[in-house]
C-alpha cells in the first residue's frame, strides 16, 4: 500500500472520513431547504454551492 492510503490507528480517526461528508451533504441539504448559503472553497475561491444549487433548478423548471 502507499503511504497515502494507509489506515489511521487511532480509533478516532477510522470514521472521520465518512462523517465529514455525512456532515457536508447534511449542511448542503439544511442550506437548500432554509435559503441559507452554504459557503465552500473550491479552486482558491469560496464560493456558495447552494445558490449554485438554486440556479441550477430554476434552469430545470
């Protein structure tokens, strides 16, 4: 295995991974479902990925 996709040992760790991104998608959802921003950083930029999300499904309607 590289060293990049080694296990953690500590038990605390083994999770965190999944629970980042339960957490993500659980803030995404609250943000879409409250017209909040959900501000995140994608390419040197922070940008809000639920007024994206809005955008996109006024395109669709």
């Amino acid at each position: 295995m590289s060293p990049d996709k080694r296990l953690p040992t500590d038990p605390d760790l083994l999770g965190s991974m999944q629970a980042m991104k339960r957490a993500a998608r659980r803030a995404r959802e609250i943000a879409e479902a409250t017209n909040a921003p959900c501000y995140v950083m994608q390419d040197g930029k922070i940008v809000d990925i639920a007024k994206k999300s809005r955008s996109d499904d006024k395109r669709k309607t």
